[in-house]
C-alpha cells in the first residue's frame, strides 16, 4: 500500500466467483488495494471465516473495512428500532475486530417527525449505549465510520457526520463524495468545492486517513436517487478535480467505488490517479 490514495470496491468484484475469504487475492490481482466487505442485509460472517478473509487480506496487502447493516436508524422514535440497531452495530464491530477492519461504515439514521437537533441528540444516546456495551464485551479494537447520507430525510450532513465524530473517541467519517453532492442537488462541481470540504473536515477533526466513497449519481429536490457508472458523465461528481485535490493537499485516503462496475470503475479511478501524479 504504497500509494497515498488506495482504491477497491463496495463489495466483491463483479466477475469474482470465488469464497468471500479469498476475494482479497483477486482485488490484490486487478491492482488495488482496497475492499469494503458489505454487511448490507445482516452481519452473517462468522469468526472463522472472518479471520480467514483477515488473513487473506494481510497476505496481499488490501486494507479491509466493513459497511453495516443498512437497517440502522439510531434515531428513531421507536425505541425497538433503536435497539435492534444497537444490535447489528455491535455485531459490526465483532466483525470487524476478527476481520480487522479499520473502518465500520454507517448511516446514522433519518429525521422523522425529530427536529435535526433532537434527532442528533438521539443518535448520540445510542452511540453512548454501543460503546458502553462494546466495553463490557471486551471489544476495543474499532472506529466506526458514520457515512455522509445522500437523502435530505436522513441524519448525516457534513456538519452532522462532523459532529458525531468529534463528540466519541474510535469515530472517524465517511465522506461519500456523491452523497454530498446529491443532498446539494449538485454542489460539487470543481476543486474549489471539493477542497472546502477537505478544509472543514481538516479544521474540526483529528484525519489520519481520509475513508470515502465514490460514484456518479443522480439525485432529485430530495436527494439522492441512482448510482451511475463513471462513464456517465452527465451525473456529478466530477472525478478529476477530487483526486487532484486529494494530490494536492497530501491527503492519505482510502477511496471505495459504489458505482455498479465497482472494481472496474475503481480500476477507472486509479488510473486518472496515476496518469495525474505524472
């Protein structure tokens, strides 16, 4: 992992046939250094073939992190809902010690009827119960990753995914570039507008490594709507002008593809990134 910016995809290749535990192998094969092992319907892999996948990710260099269920609402108005979310959060972090993933990517949550405040201040009394749970089980090797969400109904702006982050120690963000750029209805459009947000992010928060995610996307008054391939061109957010930023400013990152050809679109990412460091 010798480059400052390493790339992979949201889930296993698309042409991969293989176990899951040795998928490492194939992404190391294509050229990148990247997997995110999504947990999207439930955290269903188990401490054998987790540690297994952990070992096949070490053997070929690929850093490894781990998207949680997305039937996670922390802020919920039915204390259920809450509950079973603290649940699969708490099952991530499992995984993702016996994985030894850096990151557990998640969405916080939706407004409902909550104002954003109160909704916020019912998130964190959730993360206050995961991380006081997580120590009475002993797990303490984590960081979870509260993603930038792509609809206006969600809880998860920039500000908002800042905000977790700085108020709990093991949180670090996600910045999903697209979901950003969606819930703006098109608010990225050159390097300027990327950089704003490296800045802020860089003026709130402690970044070792930046964890993103990348896609074309297209969005509505609401939000966002539809992943695109990078080939879309018509969809935002522009490619170039976020890897040159990233260059620019010396930024470590971790960027994970979520277009539908996501190991082949990441592939796409990484030679721009190449062809702009020459």
């Amino acid at each position: 992992m010798s480059h400052k910016i390493i790339f992979g995809p949201a889930g296993n290749p698309i042409e991969y046939k293989g176990k899951t535990t040795q998928v490492c192998s194939y992404i190391s094969k294509e050229g990148l250094g990247a997997y995110e092992y999504q947990a999207t319907y439930g955290v269903r892999i188990g401490e054998k073939s987790a540690r297994e996948l952990q070992k096949n990710s070490k053997d070929n260099k690929i850093r490894v992190s781990i998207h949680a269920p997305y039937y996670i609402n922390l802020s919920s108005q039915d204390p259920d809902v809450i509950n079973r979310s603290i649940e699969r959060l708490i099952q991530s972090a499992q995984a993702a010690e016996w994985l030894d993933a850096y990151r557990i990517v998640f969405h916080p949550g939706f407004y409902t009827k909550y104002t954003p405040k109160e909704a916020m201040d019912v998130c964190k009394n959730a993360i206050r119960d995961i991380l006081e749970k997580l120590g009475s089980l002993g797990i303490k090797k984590f960081t979870f990753a509260p993603e930038t969400t792509g609809k206006k109904s969600q809880l998860g702006n920039l500000e908002e995914i800042v905000e977790i982050c700085h108020s709990f120690d093991h949180f670090a963000p996600t910045i999903d570039f697209a979901h950003v750029h969606a819930r703006g209805e098109g608010s990225i459009q050159n390097s300027d507008d990327y950089q704003k947000i490296l800045d802020y992010l860089e003026s709130e928060l402690d970044i070792k490594r930046l964890h993103c995610h990348f896609t074309r996307i297209e969005y509505t008054k609401a939000g966002e709507r539809k992943h695109h391939t990078l080939d879309e061109k018509e969809y935002g957010p522009p490619v170039e002008p976020l890897l040159e930023t990233l260059i620019n400013a010396g930024w470590n990152s971790t960027i994970i593809c979520e277009t539908p050809l996501i190991d082949q679109d990441a592939l796409k990412l990484k030679s721009c990134y190449e062809k702009l460091l020459k």
